[in-house]
C-alpha cells in the first residue's frame, strides 16, 4: 500500500491523518486496508474471496503494524 503512490496519497495518508486525529479510533484504517484488499485482488486479477486472504484478526493485526510502524516514523521524525 505504501509502495503504490497513487494509493498511498488517495487512500493511505488520509486514512493516517485522520487516525492521529482520534487514535482510538482504528476504523479509517480497517476500511483502508479493506479497500486496498479490494483493488488488489481486481487490479491482480485474484478471484479468491477477500476473506479468504484476510480476516478481520488478519486486518487488525495488520492495522495494529501500520500503527506502529507510523509512530515509530513519527518518533525517528522529532
């Protein structure tokens, strides 16, 4: 997702912005990692059921790594 720009200034940074503004709430980051989950699997041609790849523990352990990965960019950024 990171590595994608297009997606990442559409879809990523906004769903980190608004994360940092309210960071007990993970949902614009679920629905991200969803999106991006969906354009995939269209973009790469993968008919295998999304939830099949992942699960919701899959999106939330994911979830949880962009978190803190960012934090930790954040820190390193002071």
């Amino acid at each position: 997702m990171r590595n994608d720009p297009m997606f990442y200034r559409k879809n990523f940074f906004p769903a980190i912005e608004r994360y940092k503004e309210d960071t007990k709430d993970t949902a614009p980051l679920e629905n991200m990692v969803k999106r991006g989950l969906g354009e995939y699997c269209n973009k790469f041609k993968i008919e295998n059921p999304k939830e099949e790849l992942m699960g919701e523990g899959d999106i939330i352990d994911l979830v949880r790594t962009i978190i803190a990965d960012e934090m930790e960019d954040q820190d390193e950024n002071k």
